[in-house]
C-alpha cells in the first residue's frame, strides 16, 4: 500500500478545506497553491484520514492547518526527516511535505539531498517566493542576487540556487514545476506528484507582495515557459536542461522529469523480510547479540 495504489475515495475539492480561517496577506500566491492542492487532493482522490501533511515554520508552512487531514508542524527546516520517520512508519498513508524556500533550503537544505537520494515515499510542494515571508522580507536561497532586502540592504553577495537541478542531481524520481498564477497546472503536477510511487518534488514559483517586490505576479508570468511537448520526461539530461536554464530571466513549467525506482520503504521492507521478517526485526534482540 504505497503512493499510487492507495484506496481512492471521491471527494471534492471544498471537502479539503479545514475549518481553519486561512491568514496569508492579500494577493500572496500561496493562495493559488493551497487552492492547486485542494483540487490536486480532490484529484488524485485522496482519502483525508489517510493523509498526513507535515510542515517547519514560515507562511508556507502554515498550509497544513488549512487543509483537513492529519498533520505535524514541526520545527523549521525539520519538515522532511519528521516526514520520512512518518512514511517509514505507515507507509499506509500518503504524506506530503509544504513549506518553502527558506525552510526547505535555508536551515532544511541539508536534508533535501537525503529524501531524494533516497527516494522517500512522499510528495514535497516547496512555495518558492523567493524570501522569507514570515519573517518579513530577509534574502533567501532562491532570492534574485540583486534583491534587495532586509539582510542585504544593497542587494545580495550569492548566486541563487537551482532547486530543479539540485533535486534532479541528487535523484528525485519526479521533478516538475509551477507558478501560482496558473493554479489549474499546478494541480495537475501536484497530483502527479500524489499518484507517483517515490520522491516527488514539485517547485512552485508564488508571488510575495509584501516583502518581495521583484518578482511579481507579471515578471514571474513573463519567466514561465510551458515545456515543449516533445519533452521526454524519463531524459535526465534534456531535464537537466530545461532546468538549468531555470531562474535566469526564464523558468521552464511543467513536469521535467519522472522515472520508476524502488523507494527506500520498498527497499526497507526488503531488508526486514530478508533478515525473516518483522517478527524478528526486534531490535532488543538485535541489541542484545552485541552485549558482552
Ligand atoms: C530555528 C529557527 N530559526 C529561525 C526561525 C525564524 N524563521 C521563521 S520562518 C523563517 C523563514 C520562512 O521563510 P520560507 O520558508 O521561505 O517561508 P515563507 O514564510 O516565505 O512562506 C525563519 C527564518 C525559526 N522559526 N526557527
């Protein structure tokens, strides 16, 4: 029972809504994203007390509180270790990581490596505004370099990074991007990302009008190209490619790349039945064989 081969239910967007007054500033694009996952949710057919929604700190990681589902908001940048325990431990349910750039790249980038290397079960929607919102307004990893913010009051000192072609090197199984302005494709990618059996990583450019006034709802229409039809998604070059071209005055949108490999519960469940199964995967007695 994995990703991809869970029991469907049929639901509607709204059923995914939680009670929960959602509390973003107006005109903020996570707004479009919370919307692309409902539907993506809604899509994929998702049953909500089989799904678990973890989160670090920021705007962006606030989403889980609006979503009806189970949920965890753990501590910044600590989203996806917390996310791959749970997956290893129901691997049952489906989990989705939400937060952004700043959790996920800042003070969380030492993780992302892990999860895709290891192909983690789950699917990872990174809010990219290009700052930290709720801390209003300092330079973050994905930030232009001449931005000018609170920490860097005449523009930063760093190249951005690319987290497309981060996670396509490190060997994230599914790899696409979307921009909040177009939330119908957002859906989609984030409901693949549900559907596929492994590390989906789904970079979603949203709009900050109160801390970040480069990129705009317009620049970043501008920047989004559609990716060409003939683009052949299981190519891991013409997908590093696309994506490294990305965040240079252009982003390409849409699924860049998916392919089948085992994911680390798979191969964990492997391991278990190859030392005889959970009745014996004890670990006191594992323990134990090495007391003096
Ligand atoms: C250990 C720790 N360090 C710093 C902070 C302060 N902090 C809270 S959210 C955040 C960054 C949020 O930015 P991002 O993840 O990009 O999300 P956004 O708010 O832009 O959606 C920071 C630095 C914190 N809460 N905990």
């Amino acid at each position: 029972m994995f990703c991809g081969t869970y029991n469907k239910v049929d639901m509607k967007p709204a059923d995914y809504k939680s009670e929960v007054p959602v509390v973003w500033c107006p005109g903020c694009g996570h707004y479009g994203i919370l919307n692309a996952i409902y539907r993506a949710l809604a899509g994929a057919g998702v049953d909500p007390s089989q799904l678990i929604c973890i989160s670090g700190i920021g705007c962006s990681s606030r989403t889980p509180y609006f979503l009806h589902s189970y949920k965890m908001h753990t501590l910044h940048g600590r989203a996806g270790p917390v996310a791959t325990g749970a997956q290893l431990a129901r691997s049952d349910l489906t989990v989705m990581v939400l937060g952004g750039d700043g959790d996920g790249f800042s003070i969380g980038g030492g993780h992302m490596p892990h999860m895709a290397r290891k192909n983690c079960n789950l699917t990872y929607v990174l809010f990219d505004n290009g700052i930290y919102g709720l801390t209003k307004g300092q330079y973050s990893p994905t930030s232009r370099p001449e931005m000018k913010a609170y920490t860097t009051p005449y523009g930063g000192p760093e190249l951005p990074m690319n987290p497309l072609l981060y996670m396509l090197t490190y060997g994230a199984t599914y790899v696409a991007q979307g921009f909040a302005g177009k939330p119908s494709v957002c859906a989609d990618l984030i409901k693949g990302g549900l559907e596929h059996q492994g590390f989906a990583y789904i970079n979603i450019y949203s709009q900050c009008p109160s801390f970040n006034s480069m990129d705009t709802v317009e620049s970043y229409r501008e920047m989004v190209e559609p990716i060409p039809k003939e683009h052949d998604v299981t190519d891991l070059g013409s997908a590093m490619a696309l994506a490294y071209d990305s965040g240079r005055g252009r982003a390409p949108m849409g699924l860049l790349y998916q392919v089948s490999r085992p994911t680390l519960d798979e191969r964990m469940e492997a391991i278990i039945q190859g030392v005889g199964g959970r009745a014996d995967y004890d670990i006191n007695r594992i323990i134990d064989q090495y007391r003096p």
